[in-house]
C-alpha cells in the first residue's frame, strides 16, 4: 500500500530517519553528494530532489526488497538506514517534526530506495513546477527490513546544462 504525500522539498531534499534520529545534514552535503542525490548521516538519510518546490512524495513500506523498475525511472539510489525506534519518519527538511509523516516498521536496519522521476519537466517548468501534474516531480519511497550494506546509485539522472 502507499501513502502519497505532498512534501516541500526546501533547499533541494526530503528527509527519511529514524523518529529518535538526531541526524545532522550540516556537513553532509558536496559536490559528490549533490550529484549522487544522497546524503546519509547517523540515523537519517536526505533525499536530493532537482527542484526547490512541492514535490509528490509515495512511501511504501514493503516485507522484502522490491523488483527492479530503474527503466520508470530518472534517478533511482538505496541506502540503509537504521531504524532504532521502529518509526519512519518522511518530511520535508523544514517541516515540523512532530507533524511530519510516520511509519511503522521493525525496529533494525532497512534499506530505502529512492527512485524520481518527471526530472526534466519539473526543472524546465517557467512556472512554480508543483502546480501541474505535468510539471511536478515525482519521488517513490520504498523501504523493507534489510542487513546493512553501502548507498547505491543505481540510475543517475544529471541535469542537462542550460
């Protein structure tokens, strides 16, 4: 089952973490992390988007890791995150905590991937690209019970330059 959310990807991220999570992205974000989409601290995990707007956020939150579907997507990446609490917490990186978005799941380390999509039109909108369904982009969580193991790239979209 999915959740769709309608997030404020301020400053260019979401935020994915444990609901005791701490994580601080102060020091996360470089050239390389831009690039990659990811940046992964203790407990959290943030979430490049292409723009600084609303995006369209699905969580699912799945027994077992999910087929592979790269092809529907424009930049697909996977990390783990340990859930110490059991709560997933989905926000915006401004948003306020105590109203952000929770899920339950086993307490452990999960694995979270996160595929996007509608990239190029959301970025070549001349308008607030949140506005059409057209223009917005999109972004599918997936998370399930998993060992740890290295944040993946496994689709890289990069942004053509203007």
């Amino acid at each position: 089952m999915a959740i769709n959310l309608e997030l404020f990807a301020d400053y260019h991220q979401i935020h994915v973490m444990d609901e005791e999570s701490e994580g601080d992205f102060g020091d996360v974000w470089t050239e390389q992390t831009v690039l990659d989409g990811l940046g992964v601290t203790d407990g959290a995990l943030a979430i490049g988007t292409a723009v600084n707007v609303t995006v369209a956020v699905s969580v699912h939150v799945l027994a077992e890791q999910p087929d592979d579907d790269r092809e529907d997507f424009d930049h697909v990446i996977e990390a783990s995150l340990h859930l110490a609490s059991g709560r997933l917490v989905v926000m915006g990186c401004t948003d306020y905590l105590p109203d952000a978005a929770r899920f339950d799941m086993p307490a452990d380390w999960i694995r979270v991937r996160a595929s996007r999509r509608n990239l190029a039109a959301a970025v070549d909108a001349d308008v607030d690209s949140s506005e059409s369904p057209d223009t917005t982009e999109q972004l599918r969580l997936q998370a399930w019970p998993a060992l740890f193991s290295a944040p993946h790239i496994i689709k890289r979209w990069v942004q053509p330059e203007t």
